[in-house]
C-alpha cells in the first residue's frame, strides 16, 4: 500500500439534501471527532465495535487522526463543519483491508454510510487491496445493505450474532 496515494474531497447531497463532503482525515479533525462521539447512542457504538465496551471519543479520535497512513486510512463526512461520519479502512495484509463505518444517529438513513463505504472501496482499490473484510453484527441492517450494495462478490460468515463478510475488488459486472 503506497502512502502516496492522496484521495480527493468529494461533494455529495444527502437524501434530506444535507450537503456532505467526504475528505481524508487529518490531526486537526481530533476534535471534531470525538465532538460527534459524545452525540452517539449505545446502539451505534455498539453496532460499530460490536460490543458494548465504552469508547472513550477523545482517545479513539487520537488514534483515527494519529494513524499511520501505511496502516490504513480515515475517511470522514462532514456537514456544516461537524463529523457526521468516520469511515476506516485497515491494512490486515498486503492484499486484503478492513473496513468499518460510524455514522452519527441524527444522518443515519440518508445516504451518508453509503457513500462513505463507497469512497473507502476507491480508496483501498487505488492502494492496490484486492479484498476486503468488514465485521459486525448480524442484526446491524444498515451495514449489511451498505455491503450489499456493492457491486462485487461477497462471502457471508456468521456465528455468535456476528458476521464476517469478504468482498473481492474485481471489477464491476456490466449490467446488460
């Protein structure tokens, strides 16, 4: 994976018609990120780290903006200067990535994670990732549609309310 390889803001509008820029992350973001921490419910932490441990915002946004841009990277939605979504892609080897997203309760439902997914999929193809893997809950719905959606083969694993899902990167079928 090439630390190189720079990944350009993008400009969407939301279902609502929120405007939305999706932008790589950077050490100043720190606050704005564990800002939106503090306005997540129980269930998004949980459905995000499939678990019910308490994530403290200001540390998980030192290590989100602290990162090493070899070991992944840190994709974020912003909307009216606010975080309203944090998506992550983890190199677990030279070819596969892991992915994950957070969107804030109050923009779940208008696009945003879709979005997000899609530009973290951009990014690990531009890094040269050939799959990748998201965990999460079996009831996360959202993220499952998210995952669905995308226009590659997927393998579903599952097991003690959670599933493990591996997308191959090859390039979209074209729809006759």
């Amino acid at each position: 994976m090439s630390a190189a390889v720079q990944h350009k803001p993008v400009l969407i509008v939301t279902r609502t018609g929120r405007l939305v820029t999706i932008r790589p992350c950077t050490p100043a973001d720190a606050p704005l990120i564990a800002a939106m921490y503090q306005r997540l419910s129980p269930r998004s932490m949980r459905f995000r780290y499939c678990s019910g441990l308490h994530i403290h915002g200001e540390e998980e946004a030192a290590r989100l903006c602290g990162g090493d841009p070899d070991a992944g990277v840190v994709l974020l939605a912003l909307s009216e200067g606010e975080v309203v979504a944090v998506g992550e892609l983890g190199r677990v080897d030279e070819e596969c990535a892991e992915i994950a997203l957070l969107v804030r309760d109050d923009c779940q439902g208008e696009g945003i994670g879709t979005a997000l997914g899609q530009e973290l999929v951009e990014a690990a193809r531009e890094r040269g990732f050939t799959r990748l893997v998201a965990y999460m809950l079996a009831e996360n719905q959202a993220m499952r549609r998210i995952i669905r959606g995308l226009p590659f083969r997927r393998t579903w694993d599952s097991g003690c309310g959670e599933l493990c899902v591996t997308v191959e990167l090859d390039p979209p079928a074209v729809l006759r």
